[in-house]
DNA sequence: GGAATTTTAATGACTTTTGAGTCATTATCT
DNA sequence: AGATAATGACTCAAAAGTCATTAAAATTCC
C-alpha cells in the first residue's frame, strides 16, 4: 500500500520536446482517434512526454487541438500557383504535372489526416472550415480556373459545362485520398495507375 | 435543496419510441459529433425519451451506435443494377440515367450522414468499413464497370487507362457528398449544374 | 572557469468533471 | 391485477485538468 508518495521521479530529457512534437503527435492521434476519442495521454506518450507537459504550452485538449489544425492547414499551393503562371507548353502537359504534383504531396502524407479531421470534426469547429475553405479549397479552385482558362485561350479545352466545374478535376483526388484512408486495407489503390487514368479522362473529358 | 428525490415524474409516450425512432435519432447525432463526442441523453432528447428507455433495447451505446450504422448500410443499389442489365439504349443516356439517379438519392440523405461516419470512425471499426466496402462500395464499382463494358462492346467507349478505373466515374459524386456535408456554408453546390457538368466530362472523357 | 543560486521545464499523483450505465419507482398496457 | 415500458436520480469509471515537487538549464558571483 506505497501509495500516498507525491511529486515526480524522473524527469529526464530537456531541449527536445518543444511545441512542435507535441503537434505532430497531436495530429497523429487526433486524425485516427477524432478530437473526442482521443486522450491526452496517448498524445503524451507518442511525443514521449508526461501529461502534465502539455498543459505548459496548451490550455486546454480543444487548444490544442485548434493548434494542430492550424498548424497543418496553411500548406503552400504557391508552387502549383507558379507553375501555371510561367507555364509555357501546352495545357495536357501542364495539367500532367500539376496533377501528379498534387498526388505526390497529399496521398498518405499529414494532410490526408487534416481532411479527415476536418470531415470529421467541421460541423463542430465551423471557423477550422472556414479557413480551410479560404486558404486551400478555394485557392485549389482558383488555379484549376487557371488552367482551364488558359486553356480555352489557347484553343486547347473546349468551353463547356465542365469547364465551368473546376471541381471536378481534383475530385478523383479528394477520392483518392479518403479511399487510401478507409479501404486501404481491403482495396488498396495504386496510384500511378489511378493517376494514369484520372490524367486520361479528364484531358479527354476537356479537349476541344 | 430538494435534491435527493428518486423515481420518476412522467412517463409520458408509449406504444411509439421504438427503437427505429432511437437508429434514426443515433444516426443523426453520430453523423454530426460521432461516436465519442455523442452523448446518450443527446440521442435520447432528439428521439423524445429518457435515457434509460435506450437501454431496454441496446447494451450499450457503441451497441446502439454499430446498430445505427448496420441499419443504413445496405441501401440498394439493386435498382441501379437492374437499370444496366435491362437498359436498351445508348451509354450516355444509361450513364445519364444512372448517375441522376445516384445524386438524388445520396447527397443530402442519411446516407451522406454514414459516409462521414464511416470516414471518421473507420480506424477503430475495421469490420463496418469492410462491410460497407463489400455492400456498397465494390457494388457501385461492379455496376460501372458494367456500363464500360458495354459501352466498349457497343463501340461507344473507348478503351483506355480511363476505361479500367471506374471509380474515377463516381469520384465527383463522393466529392459532392462530401462537399455538401463539410462546406455547405461557405460555398454551396449546385447539384443540378454540377450534375451536368459531371456527365458531360464524363462522357467525353470516356467516348470513342 | 566553476560553485552557488535563481529560473524554467517537466513530472505524475491527485482532484474534478463528465457522461455511461443502473435500478427502484411509476405509468401504461393487456 | 399483473406484466411491461419508461423514467431520471444515482453510482461509478475514465479522462481532463491541477499542482507540489524535482530535474535541468541559465544566470550570478567569486
């Protein structure tokens, strides 16, 4: 019965396990577990700290979580923004590598997690939606918009329905992202054939 | 302090409160927080009963939540099915057909509502996901890939990367799913206008 | 440069809060 | 009148959040 025996024992690293960690392993476990289901103490442990540590840079479960989110919602576009901009070839080639750009950098990386997150917890964190939308959806909208008007201009892409949806260009990769999240382990995707194809039908679907 | 007090005032309802009412109340409340940030009293009040009334018919709340899921899980695709093994016609009227279809009935339904929770709960659930993914998702994928078939053999697609990955096909409609679901606020969908853009890429995408 | 002292970081036992699950009591049905 | 359905106050476990205590780092002083 040692029992009532309080204070700490061993308080060993120093220097490390900043901020930063702790985010990452927040968003680790948030983007499996949901804000809810997830305890402190896992996120503690992943980032090899004690509970008590995070409460020094956090205020509370739900500030970190608004932490993490925040953290990984920015996520530069400007790249993608560039390359349309300079691009001086033609439109399937340039769709081609912006397209491939994208999948390289968002299937299975930290930002696959930040959507589920944001699917999953949106309706109850409206303003984390709010910039998402702003920062990334739409800037991703924009230089889609890019794209396919440049392309108009160029007598390349035909003028159409389609090519007033933007959005349905990069939904074979929103798709893409959550299928490998959900039914990786039934029916895995292979992505160089997926992305083979969604180069296929879309510059097929567009072409004048 | 009138506190202590046991036993209740008023029982009020009988004869209705029954369990399908307590699924479609479980389905709403999970599909917004899901399964840890629901509260049973949350699911109680919108079904219009006492808490404990839940537990004459489910163990436990992640009983009543694998339940709720089970219980929207099937949805019949049988219909769709029927629709291409009968259908005399051209592929883009039968792709039209088929993809209104789809849009009708899933964007906005409850089943938008299982999408999100089976992305948001699906690490911890593997067994729902591989039912969905049996019952639904390879379902849909079936049916697609019927409808390819039978356009390449009747010479009115072509065959190609696209023709092998029918779930390029269905891809904008996940997304307006989910779209709906997380940016309705910021950004809303106009099905009607998105519909047609969709299959119109989708048709030229895929036409001989 | 290094011992002594102050400041800051980290710990985990403890307290508090929250919500799942129970059950004695009461209403309604047969 | 007996059986069944429903209630909500209550219990209890789990996890958020606190804080006295200690380790390490930074600073001061000789």
């Amino acid at each position: 019965m040692t029992k009532i025996e309080t204070g700490p024992q061993k308080p060993k690293r120093r220097k490390a396990a900043r901020p930063g960690e702790i985010l990452q392993a927040g968003l680790e476990e948030f983007a499996i577990s949901g804000l809810a289901a997830t305890r402190l103490e896992d996120i503690a442990q992943r980032a090899g700290i004690a509970k008590g540590t995070i409460y020094r840079y956090f205020d509370s479960k739900e500030d970190l979580f608004m932490a993490v989110v925040r953290s990984r919602l920015v996520l530069s576009l400007d790249q993608f923004e560039e390359m349309v901009t300079n691009y001086p070839g033609p439109t399937d080639a340039l769709l081609r590598q912006v397209l491939t750009g994208i999948y390289k950098q968002f299937v299975g990386s930290d930002i696959s997690g930040v959507i589920r997150i944001l699917i999953s917890e949106g309706p109850r964190f409206p303003g984390l939606v709010d910039i998402y939308h702003k920062e990334v959806t739409s800037k991703g909208v924009t230089i889609l918009t890019h794209i396919i008007k440049r392309g108009i201009e160029r007598g390349e892409i035909r003028d159409g329905p389609a090519a007033r949806e933007p959005r349905l260009i990069m939904a074979p990769t929103i798709m893409a992202i959550l299928w490998d999240l959900t039914f990786k382990a039934q029916d895995p995707i292979d992505i160089e054939e997926y992305l083979t194809a969604h180069i296929d039908i879309i510059l097929h679907g567009l072409s004048a």
